[in-house]
C-alpha cells in the first residue's frame, strides 16, 4: 500500500547562499536582467538599499535596489512562493513619494555640506591672505572645531599643488 507523500517546508533551510552569490552589483545586475528582460550593463546603476533583517527576522533572504527609479526586491524562498504568506510577513512597503523626498532631502544636505565646506575653505584663504595669520589661526577665528581643522589643512594643501 502506497502512502502518501506530503510536501512541507523546510524551515531550517538557511539561504544565505542567495544573498553572498548577489552580493556584488554585477551580479545583481545579471539577476535583474535575467528576470525582467532587460539588457543594463553598467553596474554602477544600482542603487542598493537592502534593510537588514527586513523580511524575515532569523535570516537574511532578501536583496533591494535601485535601477531606473524602479525598486526591485528579490527573495529567496526554499519552498514554493505563496504570494500571500509574503505579503502576510513583509514588514515594510515601498512608499516611493517617501522615498524620494529622502533622495531629495539627502541630496540637499550634502550639496549644502559640501558648499559649506567649499565656503569655509574660501574664508580660512582669505583670512590667511588678507591677515597674515596661519591657517591654524585663521580656523580659529572662524570657529571651526579642532577636530575638522586637520580635513581643513589638507584642502588647503592639495589647492596648493
């Protein structure tokens, strides 16, 4: 008499295999390629943004990135893939007007860090010019923190060259 064969997960199964294979962009590129059809050669398109420990708690089996302003989110499942039971333990959704006021805001931030530094650059050579102090003093007068001054100093070399 035959019995029969019930299929069940296999809840022990560790895919981390996934993830270290698309670790580098090019092989996540290869992926995304393969999956949706399309024929991207740079790697240096993607943006990843994979949040650790996102999807399941125990082990890390997802990849995320960035391509075209497109998301594309890609699990490793060890049994079939029941759209609902994902659905079901995803514990973030992709907002994209959300996400692109981060872009926004983040881009925004560094052009104003680095436009700040460009402008303080400026100053410390303008006071060296116009004062004959040091850049050491010349960080002083400005207020700039001892512990930015040594990135300061090096600015002030490489212009020099």
């Amino acid at each position: 008499m035959a019995q029969d064969k019930k299929v069940t997960a296999n809840r022990t199964y560790k895919s981390s295999v996934f993830t270290m294979v698309f670790q580098e962009k090019k092989e996540l590129l290869e992926l995304y390629n393969a999956v949706s059809g399309k024929h991207y050669e740079d790697p240096e398109e993607l943006e990843v943004n994979t949040l650790d420990n996102a999807i399941y708690m125990s082990i890390k089996n997802d990849l995320s990135f960035i391509i075209d302003s497109r998301l594309s989110l890609y699990e490793h499942q060890s049994t079939y893939k029941n759209r609902a039971e994902v659905i079901k333990v995803c514990l973030y959704e992709y907002n994209q007007e959300e996400h692109m006021k981060f872009v926004r805001e983040e881009g925004f931030r560094q052009g104003h860090e680095q436009g700040t530094k460009s402008t303080q650059l400026e100053n410390i050579k303008n006071l060296m010019k116009n004062t004959g102090w040091n850049a050491k003093e010349a960080m002083k007068a400005l207020g700039i923190p001892e512990e930015e001054q040594e990135k300061y100093q090096s600015k002030l070399q490489e212009s020099k060259r």
